[in-house]
C-alpha cells in the first residue's frame, strides 16, 4: 500500500513509511504492475476476446511469457552494453 502524502490521513504510519523495507517495497510493487499494465495495453487484455475461465487463463499465461521475453530482451541488452 502507498503511504497518501496529499494532506488526507494515511493508512501508513510515517515510520512504517520512512523504513528501508517499505522503500523497498514500493520498487518491488511497481515492477509486478508494469507487467499487469504492459498485458493490459499491448496484450489486449483489458476487453478479452475469449469466453470461459480456461480460455482467459491460457491468454493471461500466454501474454505474461509474452511479457517476460520482453523483459529478458531489455535486460539482455542493458548488459551487452556494460
């Protein structure tokens, strides 16, 4: 959970908030939604196209492979580049 820093009160006490761990956190969390983002966007999995709870599991394992190829692309390229 995001600590809410615009004056209202936040369910994150300050010293939660100020810890290493909660820092961490935070980073961990925005990588695992890039990767929902990215399979709502370019996987068109906002709107699925198929019926049936098996059909929708087979598109979301597809599009999350989909998605780690893409990620093991940009990482492979950020290390050729050291």
């Amino acid at each position: 959970m995001a600590q809410n820093t615009s004056g209202r009160r936040s369910a994150v006490a300050d010293t939660i908030a100020a810890s290493v761990g909660y820092a961490i956190s935070q980073q961990k969390r925005k990588l695992i939604e890039q990767g929902f983002g990215w399979v709502k966007t370019v996987g068109r999995m906002r709107q699925v196209a198929v019926r049936g709870l098996k059909r929708v599991d087979q598109m979301f394992v597809l599009n999350m492979a989909a998605y780690n190829l893409v990620r093991l692309r940009s990482l492979g390229q950020v290390r050729q580049a050291n």
